[in-house]
C-alpha cells in the first residue's frame, strides 16, 4: 500500500449533495493482481564537506519474487528544497533499476554534494516513472540530505541518515544506511554501530559490528537485513546506534532511525466500492456528492454516442484532445479550467474522458479533476481515503497540449517533457476497481479499466 498517498489535506467538496441521498454505487469485484508490487522506500544521508561519490541509496523492493527480470524507471525530483547544487540532477533524464529473477530488491542511488553551508536539511523525491513484470505500489520516496556543518569543525564528524524499507510478504531484502565522516580521516577512526531491539530475529537481523574508516577513507555502508511478513503488524521503527567513535570523531547522529513499512496493513488496503464499511460517514457523504455534482455536469456528453458527435460537442465548450485516442481512452482538457486556479469545481472541470466500448463505439467515460500546476501527490486532499485514487503522470512527453510520447533513456524523441499535477477520475462508466479508479498513472494499484 502506498503510505505517501495517505499523506492527505482535508477539503470540502464545494458543492450540495442532489436529492440529499446517498444511494451506493454499483461496482464490480475488484480485479486479482496479475503480477507483484515494486515500492521505493524513502532514504537520507549525511552531506559532509569533503569528498565525491556520497550517495543516498533508497531500497526499490518487490512484495514477492517474480520468475522474470523487473525493471524499473526512477528519477530525480528537484520538488523540495534541494537543488541541483546538492543533488546531481539531469533534467528529463531518468535511470533503469533492475531485479533480477528471483530476487525481490534493487537500489536507487543519487550522488549528493559535499558543502560547508550552514543551512537547513534538504530535501528531495524519486519518482518510479513505471516499471516492467510489476505493477508499481508505491511510487515516490522522500530523500534527505542532512546538514552537518552547524557542528563543531575541529574534529571530524560521523553521522549516517535513516529511511524505510517494505517488508514485502516473500524473501528477504535489506536497507542500506551510509556511515559517513565529514571529509576523509588522515587518521584511522572506528566506530560500533549496534542493531538490537523488539522484533529482532523476527522482523530484522540483530548484529554488532565495528566500521573502521582507513586514512583517506570518509563513507561505509551498513547492511540491513529485513524479514519478509505476511502478518498485518503495523510499521516497526527499528533504531541503529553509533558508538565508541575513536581519534576524536564527533558523532553526529548516536541514533538512526529506520520505518519497517507493513505493507499488509488491511485498514489501508484500497477500497473500491462506496458500501465499504471501512469509509466513514463524511467519506461517504463527500464521495457521493463528488459523484452526483459530476455526473450532473457531464450530463450534457451522457446522451452522445460515436467519436464525432462527442469530439464536436467538447470542442464547442473549450476542450481539446490531448491525442491518446488509440488507448481506447482519450483525455481532453481545457486550458481555461487547467490556469484558472481552482480545483474541484464541477462547473469548472479540467478534462473530459471518452471511453471507446467494446462495440467499437465512443461514449462519455469520466469527468478528470486536474489540481493546480506545481502540486504533488503529497498535496491531494482528502475526499474518501483510498477509495479516492489519485494519481500523476511523470513519463510523458508533450508538443503543447499534446501527448506525442514517452521518455525513452531520460530523454523525450519528440516535445519536451512535463509532469504532470495530481489528478482524479469520477467514472460515468462501469470500472472494475470502482468509480475513481486511476490505474493510468502512478497511484492506482493493479486494477485496469
């Protein structure tokens, strides 16, 4: 389950429920998934204020072993405070984690910069742009890079950053936390670094061991070894512990915490139905009033059947396709909706779907709420919980407002590429994982229109 998304602001849908009744939606059963879920835990590292080649390593890990090679697209998000001063960042470029067969872990990597700043921790995300032989579960991580130049100079400083890794329900994986001196020692300095507490022998493998940093040496990584577990147990925070530094290493961070995320947490699974006796009362209440004051805006389109006639009627309202009609999906948005700054409005919305049936035939498939330039999906409000599924799209490439491709080796072959803000579908058509479903980015599970 992806925690991130869980990471929600309250709103208030800004409209009246109709009729003042809440009347549940039919759906259908929510599909199987057809493959394991690939997750990136979140990851930090000390900066330092010597030395090239440090590095924040964040664990991109399957539930469970596949019996195909899993490879997975990730890249550099400059959306915190980080800079391509602290971060080494390639515009439109991306980089190819792959897991092997068998195996259930990769790592991705990014290189961060050494200063002498006095500043605050910085921060910025990965984002899994899509993977092949898994379906992606949680596709952003958070990574810090931890100032250290507010200690004292006079002596060398030892510290290392903490993160989270998903347990996963079959094999082992591991987190790795880099053990770093601010510039590289003419001396040797060693240090004791000790994971022992709840849950060891179950959860993680317990250990004591001794890091010695040699002459010209600044940075050593420590392997964590995470227990598979089917259970639903909660996150477990387990605490690495720096001591006993020697030559007069000053250590920075005695303690380093790392999140076990559980990823069978049943009260966080994904709800697909509006009857769902996990929803609260003011869930229900705003998820039917998203729906009623959608369908009564779209109802316009409702009566349409055939490409042409729908094409005709949206472009005389404003909308143009953003040209992924051959999906059996097509999107069209408004620019005015899309700049005007407001969000959620049903009089105002964003995009328009069509959906093509079987029949071969086109007919209205969703009204698509955009949330304003700029916005993440750490800044999706509140509406239903998971039953509310929002989703981005950080892969296409675009000739104005047209989708004229993928990035392809981080770069795009034709239009420039542009991620795109939050975004949530209110279906008028029958979805099989229910009517907010939004499996065509990031965020949307293992369900499929």
């Amino acid at each position: 389950m992806n925690t991130k998304m869980m990471r929600l602001r309250s709103v208030i849908v800004g409209t009246a429920l109709l009729a003042g009744v809440i009347a549940p939606i039919a759906t259908a059963a929510p599909a199987s998934a057809t493959s394991s879920l690939v997750s990136i835990g979140d990851a930090s590292a000390v900066e330092g204020n010597l030395g090239q080649g440090r590095v924040i390593s964040f664990p991109i890990a399957l539930d469970a072993p596949t019996t195909v090679d899993v490879h997975v697209d990730w890249k550099i998000q400059l959306v915190g405070t980080a800079t391509a001063a602290d971060v080494k960042y390639v515009v439109n470029g991306f980089k190819t984690a792959t897991i092997r067969a068998g195996k259930v872990q990769a790592f991705a990597n990014a290189v961060i910069y050494s200063d002498t700043v006095v500043e605050s921790d910085e921060t910025f995300e990965i984002h899994i742009l899509g993977a092949t032989g898994a379906d992606v579960d949680d596709h952003m991580a958070v990574g810090t890079v931890i100032d250290d130049d507010s200690e004292s100079t006079s002596t060398s400083i030892l510290g290392a950053g903490g993160g989270s890794v998903h347990e996963g329900n079959l094999g082992t994986r591991q987190g790795k936390i880099w053990v770093t001196l601010s510039a590289p020692s003419l001396t040797p300095v060693s240090v004791v670094a000790t994971l022992t507490d709840t849950g060891a022998g179950t959860f993680y493998k317990a250990f004591t061991k001794t890091l010695m940093f040699r002459p010209g040496q600044y940075k050593k990584p420590i392997v964590l070894t995470i227990y598979p577990n089917a259970a639903t147990t909660g996150d477990r925070i387990v605490t690495l512990m720096l001591s006993g530094a020697t030559n007069g290493a000053n250590i920075m961070t005695p303690a380093v915490a790392t999140t076990i995320v559980d990823d069978d947490d049943a009260s966080a699974a994904r709800i697909y139905s509006i009857s769902d006796s996990r929803l609260t009362p003011e869930q229900v209440l705003r998820a039917q009033a998203l729906i009623d004051v959608s369908t009564t805006a779209t109802a316009q389109y409702a009566g349409l059947v055939g490409w042409s006639a729908l094409n005709a009627a949206l472009l005389q309202r404003g909308y143009t396709s953003i040209g992924d009609g051959g999906t059996g999906f097509e999107h069209y948005t408004n620019s005015v909706f899309l700049n005007d700054g407001i969000e959620l409005n049903a009089s105002k919305v964003e995009s328009i779907v069509l959906q093509r049936q079987s029949n071969g035939l086109w007919v209205l498939g969703a009204a698509m709420y955009i949330l304003n330039n700029g916005k993440t999906m750490a800044d999706v409000p509140e509406i239903a919980g998971t039953f509310t599924t929002w989703h981005d799209h950080q892969n296409l490439c675009w000739n104005g407002s047209v989708v004229v491709g993928f990035l392809v080796n981080g770069t795009c072959t034709a239009g420039v590429f542009r991620a795109t803000p939050p975004m949530l579908h209110v279906w008028m058509t029958l979805q099989a994982c229910g009517p907010f479903i939004g499996t065509e980015g990031f965020g949307g599970g293992t369900c499929t229109h």
